[in-house]
C-alpha cells in the first residue's frame, strides 16, 4: 500500500473492490484522527467527483465507494481505482491543516439499574464502587461517536474512563432491548435494536435510535458528541410512550 502526506498526517489508499477504495489515516483510536476522517468525508460529500456514491467513515478511515461506469477519465488514464485514488489524493492534499469541525453534542437521556440495567451492579462491584458512582462517571463525559456499524444506528463511543470498564459476558444474551446502553471494555455504546449481545447493560433510553420511516433512519451520525443524562423511570415511561 502507498504511502502519502498531507499537510496534516500521512494516509494510505488501497482497493477494496472494483468499485471501492479505503483511505487509512492511522492505526489507533484517536480523536484528533477521527476529526481528519470526519472532515475528509464532509468535503468529499461536498464536492463529489462524477461517478461518487458514498463515503463510510469508520475510527480512522474512510471507504469511498464509486460507479467505475460513471466516472469521466479520458481513454489511457489508467483504472478505475487508480484515477480515483488521484482524485481522493489531491481533494486530501488540498484540505487545510488543524482541521476542528464544530462540536455538535446530542443529549441521550438514560435511565440506569433495576430492570433497565441489570449489570450495572456487576460494573460497580467490579470496580470498587456504588451504583451511583458508576451512573456519576458514565455520564460526566462527552462521548465522541467514532463510527456506526453492528446494528443500524449502533454508535461505537469513544472517552469512557478506564476506572468503570467491564469485559463482555462471557455468554452474550440472546435478547437486549432496543435502547440498552452497555459497557464493553473501556468503550460504551447503545444497541438501537432488539438484538443478541454481550456487552453489560447498565441502562437504556427512551429515545429510538433506529427510525426507518425517517430520513435519515438513524439519530446519530459519526463525529457527533453524546452525553447521558441520568433520568427516572417515570421520566423514562412518560418519554418512551411518546416515541414516534
């Protein structure tokens, strides 16, 4: 795979099928990283080159997919991925350096323990702490949305401290309702459907992440920022029975 620099970092491309290529810009999960990816996609989607179809971000890369029949290069101009990796490669170069998009964060209400967090026990027991303490921690922090995927609408979170993590269960659930917020390892995140799952629940909210007769389907988006809001279970019923 090649090797380029921006202004910014270096970045890799490389095919992912005749109608796909997949832009590296590191190896970890780092939110200065994940800022870059935003901002490429955003002025990819901006200033789409004819034959565009979509970008996916992920934590550090991006996958832009292309119609190869669509795309206006002159005969001799090499291949489909070859002539949109020089596209990608001077849109990538010519973007400014420092790159700080505008921080939009979403309020999450959550309602933790009892029937709608049953491992929230476990989690506070596991790291020395109260029920309480662990509800304090999870939602005194801005949780960055590095990426969507597993289930339509799921959020991948990054900036949960270490002090409440828990592993996986070692035997998932064959069922976890839809808006249950889990811990799994030092991430968290939201199941936006009913769905088989290991990670451990310590809450769930009232608020319908996956909406497939809206556009868009999903609440959240990558490069957003959340933060969970500890609420009651009469707060909870009363937001819940008014979901569209």
């Amino acid at each position: 795979m090649k090797r380029r620099r921006t202004g910014v970092r270096k970045f890799g491309i490389e095919p992912m099928s005749d109608s796909a290529l997949l832009i590296e810009f590191g190896d970890r999960i780092d939110e200065g990283i994940n800022r870059l990816v935003q901002a490429a996609v955003s002025r990819l989607e901006a200033d789409p080159f004819p034959g565009f179809v979509e970008c996916i971000p992920s934590f550090a890369a991006m996958t832009v997919f292309y119609d190869p029949i669509r795309l206006q290069r002159s005969s001799g101009s090499g291949t489909a991925h070859g002539y949109v990796s020089t596209l990608v490669t001077e849109m990538l170069r010519s973007m400014e350096e420092n790159v700080q998009p505008a921080r939009e964060v979403i309020d999450i209400p959550v309602c933790y323990g009892g029937e709608f967090g049953p491992d929230l026990a476990y989690v506070a027991e596991l790291n020395g702490l109260d029920e309480a303490e662990v509800v304090k921690i999870h939602s005194s922090q801005d949780y960055l949305v590095y990426a969507l995927g597993f289930a339509p609408g799921f959020p991948y979170l990054g900036g949960m401290p270490a002090s409440i993590s828990a592993p996986r269960k070692a035997t998932p659930r064959l069922s976890i309702p839809a808006g249950s917020v889990g811990i799994a390892g030092t991430q968290t995140g939201i199941y936006p459907l009913e769905t088989p799952g290991g990670w451990q629940i310590i809450g769930r909210t009232p608020l319908a992440l996956f909406r497939p007769e809206q556009d868009p389907p999903v609440l959240l988006r990558s490069g957003q920022y959340i933060r969970f809001s500890p609420i009651d279970a009469s707060v909870y019923n009363r937001l819940a029975g008014g979901r569209g």
